[in-house]
C-alpha cells in the first residue's frame, strides 16, 4: 500500500539536502562553539552563518535571533521571559482562545503564578476582532502575543493591524509564526512584532531545532542558566548539527516557499472540488479569505473523528484531528470550540495538512479515499 | 447464519480489545500467528487521573502500544467514558442505592466491550472483534455457541452471560483454549512488555483502592444498628450498602463462638441482619426469581428445563430447574438448598461446557415466599 502523508501541520520530512548539510556537525565539525581553538572557531562560524540566514528569513538582524529546541520553547521563553521581567510594570496579558498549547499552557501556569490573562474569542472563520484587542488593553498590559497562522485550522490574524495598534504601549507583541513560516511571506517590521516564534521541523527541518526573534530592547529574563551562550537567555551548548540543518531548511524555505505554496493552494482547492464532486456532506472550517494555504480543515458531518483517523489510517493515508489526544481521549477542539461553542461540528472534524513531496495525484487519491470511507460511515 | 470463516485469515479483519493486560496481549499475539489482519485497540472506560496527572488509562495504553509494537499490529484507542457513565456507572450506583450487590462487569460486557466496542470495530471495517476472555466460542447446530474456558479457574462466561446470538457471531476468544500459565509462558516466550504484568483484580473504575472509600465519593453513607433476626442489637453498621450476603469480615463481632455473617438488611429501618455460623439456616434458600434473562441462542427455550447454574463467579455449578414465568421472569429452583443467594448477581446457566445465557438474581425465596429480610 502506498502511504500517504498529508499531516505536514503536525511534522514534516527532512529535507535530504538538510540530512547532507548535517551530516559533517556530527562527525567532523564536532568543537564547541564556544571553545577558542580551530575546532570550536569552525563551529561558531556556522553558528553566525545560520544565525544570519535565519534573521534574513525575517527581515531582522542576526543578534536578534535565538536558537531554541522549536516552537514550543520558543513560545515559553518569549512569554515567561517577559512576564518575569517586566513584573514591575504590570502583570496583564493578552492572548487568544485559538493558541497553540504552548502559548495557553503557558499563560495558565503564569495565572497560577499571579498574573491575569485574557483570552480573546473568536469568530466563525476563527477571526479575532481588532476592537476586542483594543478593549482588552489596559495600562498595565506587559504582553499580548497573538499566533500568525492557525496550525489546525489555518486562520490567519491581522498581525500588522494589531502591531500598528500597540505601538507607543508598553505591551510587547509576540506571534507564534511556526505554522506560517514557510508558506507566507514574514518580515518583522511589516508585522510590528517584538518576538516571533519559528519551529524547524514544520519546514523540513531537524525537530528540535527553532528559534525566537527578539527585538533589540526588548526586556526578556532568561529561560535558562549557566553557560553565556545567546548572549546569556539560554545557556547550554550548542545544538550545531540542528542549527545546520535549521539554517539549510531556511535557505530552500526561502528559494522555493513561494511556489510550494501555490502548490498547495491547488491541492487544497482540488480536495475541495472533489468532496463536492462525489456529493459528500461536508463543512470547511477556517477563513477561506485569511488561510494558510497548506491547511484544509474538515467536519463531515455524523462522521467522528477518531474512527474517521483510523479508516484514513488503515487506507494509508495520514491526517489528524489537529489536536493532541491521549489513551483515547479525544478532547475536543480547543480551536474549533472558540469558534463554534460545543456543537458537534468540533466532533467531525479532519485536517488535512500539505507539504514536500505530495504530488497533485495523492492528493486526488486522498480525495476519493475520504469520500469512500465517508460515504460508508454517513449512511 | 453462515460458517463463521468463510474468508481466509489474510482477509479477515479481527479488532482485538486491549487492555494492557498479559491475557489481551497474548490474545493479539495468537491472531497475528494465525495470520488475520489484526488491530489492537485499547478502551478508555473511565477516568482516574489523580492530583498529579497520573491516570492508569494511560499506564495501560503505554503497554499496549509496547506490546502492539512488538506483535507488529496497529493500535489506536478509542473512549468510552460516557456511555459507561451512562449504561454501566449509573446502573452500579442505583443497585447499591437498593441495597444489592450489582456485577457491573456483566453489564460492562454487555453494553460496552460488545456493544459500542463492537459498533466501533465494525466501523473499521472488523469481521470479528476480539478480546482476552477466558471463554470459547463453537459453531453447534448451525448458531454459535459460547462454551466455557479450559481454564476453569479462569473461566469468564458469566461475567459474558448476557451477550446475544448476534453479539458472539462476530466473537473470536483466542485464548479460551489455555489455561493462565500457558498465557504466561507464551507471554514471557515471546517477550512481551506485558509479560509480569501482575494481573488486575477488582472492579476496573474501582481498582486497588478501597472499596468503601471509592462508594463513599458517590453515595451517601448511613450508619445504622446491626440486628439478629429475633432483633439483639450486636453493633453498629457503617451503611448497609458496604455489605453484601454471607459477608464475614469486617462486622466486629467479638465474643465467643462461631463467627458472625451478614444475613440481610432491612432498607428502610436500615438495619443489616447478622447470625453466627457459617451454615446458618436464615443464609440457605431454595429457589430464586431473577429478571432481565437473557439467552445465547434465538431458538426458543423450553418453558421447563432442567440445567447447572452459578450464582457468583467461580463457584461451582448447582442443580436447577429453570421455569420461564409469563411476565418475562425467571423462577429457578435449586435441586438442593443454596447458600448466601444474593440479590443483584447474575445466575447464569450452562448445558455441560455451553454457557445458555443468564439473568439478574431479584427474589430469593425460602419455604415458598420470598424471604422479607433481603
């Protein structure tokens, strides 16, 4: 049988050119950036190099850019760092029902920790609205950090709108952009960031590779201690053979992104035009408008979600809920809830998710596969 | 129906029910060796996670995602919180609320393992679901008939007495032909992940926590007097719902002589009747009225039959008389006297090794009437 993998939201292959890029940092080029001798010198160039490529991805300068293990440490460090060290300016955050874990868990632990959050709602198409934003904001808001592209259903907010609304406010403004790296176009000073949140293996990089833009001025309390590596925010050696490949990943991201997107318009529209070919009842859920274009998020109707995962599965084909699930509780959206309360829709729902190497044939093979196997189960 | 096998094993799809267990786990070994196209999946009922996140559910479906592995299956879980809630919990709560001693494993069985499990399973595209169930299934006289486990330590068919025709045409027991030891063996042979896993006792949501304490979360306990028949007062009780028929333990009668046992209880004194000696009179009975029988095959039963029965798990079989009363009843007479019948338990009835199906013990009857102090 031949696999079909269409979970790209959720991880994606390596790059081979990235596996060849890594493969010296393992063995030969194997120093310590920080040492001082020629072994150490060869890793620290690399170091600087990838540093530059990854600030070049985002229009920011290479000081500016932190190595992190992904996306998840990335969003930790940017919001405990700046709640820890702006304690003394105000304790309010502002943040989305629609965030990554990374971004909700976090800001949960930091209510528990004393601090207040506010979690905005969203719309249908999982919109926020600019006038909730500008209610939410108090003098004593130290931070709001609103995801770019949502990794299940692939909505994507007005960050320059909200970046514009925040200038001369104390608050800082994060984005967790590790869904949207690759497929949209990012600069930093368009969006009016002051920390954005990239993962590696979302762009067929290593996984534990990432990084966080950290505008210059911005105040920040280490995420870790010991040794002074990124400029004393997160010690520890260096993972040279991650951020080898990270950087390799960027440079193709950024030759080839913009035509890998379209591609994956096409599928997504393709998928689309099948399901209503074959007569399925079937809902999208997202902002055809402001989506991701690698994303389609499915509800069918009368069609759980966990057995509608498992009939892909066992007809090779790889999608997901979008959500985490464990020992067999499927909880239900978090996203999908925000926006359309606890309906059954949050139930039915697929995501689709695509990437390198899927041809336009799979993608019509996947088509056809989930009206079968819906048409089996909606009868 | 038509023969069970009619396709090869390379054709059949089997969902095998996991539980982390070492029996499921051999039952998924024995399928993949007999070449089905085999699916592991792992049932969460019930939701234990304590304080600090740990929940058992997920210990377990760790151990079957090991053993999966290692069988070379694909596994997946499904939940099941809610309908057990609502068929299985709920059911549990009000027997105990009555005062009798209810098998929520019979009803576990019936409305989820081959109910919604079975439902799922044929969702994917199942043949067969199977578990680890000690229990046999055999094509007889054109139906399929569930026969008791070699093992007859291990036999489980009356925790499955309430499964219908339908239900186990679509059965497979791959283990019901060995006993506990060759499971183990076969288990530690073919190093499974599972293989020392000590076997889990009691009721699943229960586990090994108190069994007082978990009821006391969800009922309202009252204490109440302990009496003879005649009424001598002989202590307190800590709710009536904490004992079942014939009990022993836990009573604290001191004094001399034969120890003490539970004999009855009267719900609305709410007093719980105690008498000494193990082979007390007021404990022994000679027949029973049960409800909600149900029967293995579609052939209609004879009005009168005689047959074995148990009436709790891993007793031996007794004599009985079976009459099938018109209002849907049972009334099943014992050839001999029967000690601590109790209320809420399933009777269940076997033809040699063949288990015919079972019901809820309601009435327990003595000298023609129904005895007032249960």
């Amino acid at each position: 049988m031949d696999l079909i993998y269409v979970d790209h939201a959720a991880t994606s292959p390596i790059h081979p050119e990235v596996v060849q890029e890594m493969m010296p940092y393992f063995t030969e080029y194997f120093g310590n950036p920080s040492s001082i001798h020629q072994f150490g010198r060869k890793t620290r160039q690399l170091l600087d190099e990838a540093r530059r490529t990854a600030a070049k991805s985002i229009g920011a300068a290479s000081n500016q850019i932190m190595f992190t293990s992904g996306g998840t440490e990335a969003d930790n460090a940017a919001i405990f760092g700046v709640a820890y060290a702006n304690k003394e300016r105000g304790n309010h955050i502002i943040t989305t029902q629609i965030e990554h874990h990374a971004v909700l868990h976090a800001c949960e632990e930091l209510e528990r920790q004393g601090f207040e959050v506010t979690y905005l709602p969203v719309d249908e198409k999982g919109r926020i609205s600019f006038q909730d934003v500008k209610d939410a904001l108090r003098e004593d808001t130290v931070l709001v950090t609103i995801m770019y592209g949502n990794n299940e259903v692939g909505t994507v907010q007005d960050i320059p709108a909200i970046g514009e609304l925040l200038e001369g406010h104390q608050a800082y403004f994060h984005t967790d952009a590790v869904q949207a790296y690759g497929v949209l176009p990012l600069n930093v000073d368009e969006l009016k960031v002051d920390l954005l949140s990239i993962s590696g293996h979302k762009i067929n990089g290593p996984k534990g590779t990432g990084f966080l833009y950290i505008r210059e001025g911005v105040a920040i309390a280490p995420s870790s201690f010991g040794g002074e590596q990124e400029r004393k925010r997160r010690a520890g050696t260096e993972n040279v053979a991650g951020i080898a490949g990270l950087a390799k990943a960027i440079s193709i991201m950024m030759e080839q992104g913009a035509e890998k997107a379209a591609a994956y318009l096409a599928y997504k529209e393709a998928m689309i035009a099948i399901l209503i070919k074959e007569d399925i009842n079937f809902q999208v859920n997202g902002d055809p408008e402001h989506g991701l274009p690698h994303i389609l998020n499915v509800s069918f109707p009368g069609v759980k979600t966990e057995v509608m995962l498992v009939n892909l599965d066992l007809a090779g084909i790889a999608a997901s809920s979008g959500s985490a699930c464990t020992a067999g509780s499927v909880e239900p959206s978090h996203v999908l809830t925000a926006m359309f309360g606890k309906t059954e829709r949050t139930k039915n729902s697929i995501r689709f998710s695509f990437g390198l190497n899927n041809t336009m044939e799979q993608i019509e093979k996947t088509a056809y596969e989930t009206a079968k196997i819906v048409k089996r189960l909606q009868k | 129906m038509s023969t069970r096998h009619e396709k090869s094993p390379a054709e059949t799809r089997v969902v095998i029910g996991m539980s982390g267990g070492v029996d499921s786990s051999v039952a998924a070994l024995m399928l993949k060796q007999q070449g089905y196209d085999v699916i592991g999946i792992f049932m969460k009922n019930w939701d234990d996670t304590d304080e600090f996140g740990v929940c058992t559910a997920t210990e377990d479906y760790n151990d079957v995602i090991a053993v999966a592995n290692q069988i070379g299956i694909p596994y997946y879980a499904v939940n099941f919180e809610k309908e057990y809630w609502d068929k299985v919990f709920t059911y549990f709560l009000e027997e105990y609320k009555a005062g009798r001693t209810p098998n929520p494993d019979v009803i576990c069985n019936k409305e989820i393992k081959f109910k919604a499990f079975l439902d799922h399973a044929m969702s994917l595209g199942a043949d067969f679901v199977a578990t680890g169930h000690y229990a046999r299934v055999a094509e007889q006289d054109g139906e399929v008939k569930m026969l008791r486990g070699v093992d007859e330590n291990k036999d489980q068919t009356y925790f499955l007495n309430q499964l219908s025709q339908e239900q186990i045409e679509k059965v497979m027991f791959p283990i019901g032909e060995l006993n506990k030891p060759q499971i183990r063996q076969m288990a530690a042979e073919a190093g499974l992940a599972t293989a020392k896993k000590k076997d889990s006792t009691g009721i699943c949501f229960i586990g090994e926590r108190d069994f007082k304490d978990f009821l006391s979360n969800y009922l309202p306990a009252k204490p109440g007097e302990m009496r003879t028949l005649d009424g001598d007062f002989k202590g307190k009780h800590d709710g009536l719902m904490y004992y079942t028929i014939g009990q022993r333990h836990g009573l604290g009668i001191g004094g001399s002589g034969e120890p003490w046992f539970v004999v009855g209880k009267d719900l609305t004194e709410n007093v719980l009747f105690v008498e000494q000696g193990f082979d007390h009179e007021s404990l022994y009975s000679e027949s029973l009225t049960a409800v909600q029988p149900s029967w293995m095959s579609n052939k209609p039963m004879e009005k009168t039959f005689h047959c074995t029965a148990k009436f709790r798990y891993r007793q031996p079989d007794k004599g009985v008389t079976v009459n099938l009363l018109d209002d849907g009843k049972l009334h099943v007479v014992f050839d001999d006297p029967q000690r601590a019948i109790t209320p809420g338990q399933a009777v269940v009835f076997y033809d040699g090794d063949i288990c015919l199906g079972g019901a809820t013990i309601d009435e327990v009857i003595k000298n023609g009437e129904p005895i007032s102090y249960l």
